[in-house]
C-alpha cells in the first residue's frame, strides 16, 4: 500500500555558502512550504536559481532550519521576495517572521511592515527586495554561550496566518542566514 502524497512541501538538506555574502543560503527547494505539495497552492521549482511562486494561500507558512550555528554567535535571518504583477491580498496582511534556537528555544517574532507599506511599488515589476529591509530593521538571534552540548538548531519561518485573507503572486527567491 503507499503512502498518500503529503499536502505540503518538506525541504531537502542542501545549502549552499555564498562567500560573496558571507551567508548560507537556501534555495525554495530547502525549504518547508504548508500546501507546497498541491500545485493548486504552491509551484516549487525542481531547478536551481528560479523562486517559488505562490498561486493562492489562505496560510501563508514558509519554514527553514539552519544547523551550522554556533554558540556564542548572532545570526541575521532574511528572504528575498518579490511579486508578480497580479499578486492579490498583501496590502493589510500582517506579515510576520519568527526563530527560535533549538526545539525548546523561546520563539522572537518580527512584524514585517515594509510589505505592506511598499505593496504597491513591490508588484510594478520590482527586482526581488531582502525582508526585512531597513526600514523593518535586522532580523538577528543570538546563539547563548552555554549551549555547545544543546539543541542549537536555528528554526525560522515567514508567516500570515492571521487574516484568512486569499494571497497569491508572492515569489520567493530564497532564504539566507548569515553570521553577524
């Protein structure tokens, strides 16, 4: 008997380092996507380089892990996105990232307010942005110095699950972590 298809996207394990950037990147493929297995909801791209694009979501819930951290150490936590120029159901919707260090680390949450702000200069076609951008402030966690025998994966994620609103047209290009 197999196994039913699962609704939702699980990341494979690749990262890749840009030295350029000095950061860990990880492209849509290592990345969890809540509804990225039905094509109704999510296309994931099977190629390198070519972003994620979401086709229509109530639950907006994009997750990664990082597991190359060290204690002691601050790391800044981004995607890079973009929309195309149908994208629907941004404009009020609260749009949130979080991370936590570990499986019982506390959880830091950061609105991302220049979505919103910006919806309407983002879909004329704009060259994919990092988010948070400046005006959002750095999206930073630090590693404690005492947790070199603990759970010191970094879980992070990109969420609007408040609204039950429609969204569609974002793209994501990837998600970054970088030391700081």
């Amino acid at each position: 008997m197999s196994s039913p298809k699962s609704s939702h996207h699980k990341a494979d394990s690749k990262m890749e380092q840009d030295s350029n950037r000095k950061a860990w990147i990880l492209q849509p493929s290592g990345l969890n996507f809540v509804w990225g297995g039905d094509s109704r909801y999510w296309v994931i791209p099977k190629e390198p380089r070519m972003p994620a694009e979401l086709k229509m979501v109530s639950w907006l819930e994009v997750t990664g892990c990082f597991e190359k951290i060290e204690p002691a150490k601050t790391y800044r936590i981004g995607f890079k996105i973009s929309f195309k120029t149908d994208a629907t159901g941004w404009d009020e919707a609260p749009l949130f990232m979080s991370a936590k260090i570990g499986k019982k680390g506390k959880t830091v949450w950061k609105r991302i307010k220049s979505v919103n702000q910006n919806f309407g200069k983002l879909i004329d076609g704009s060259e994919p942005i990092n988010i948070p951008d400046e005006s959002d402030g750095q999206f930073e966690i630090s590693v404690s110095p005492a947790s070199l025998n603990q759970d010191t994966m970094l879980q992070f994620g990109l969420y609007e699950v408040w609204t039950g609103r429609w969204k569609t047209g974002l793209l994501i290009h990837e998600a970054f972590v970088h030391e700081v």
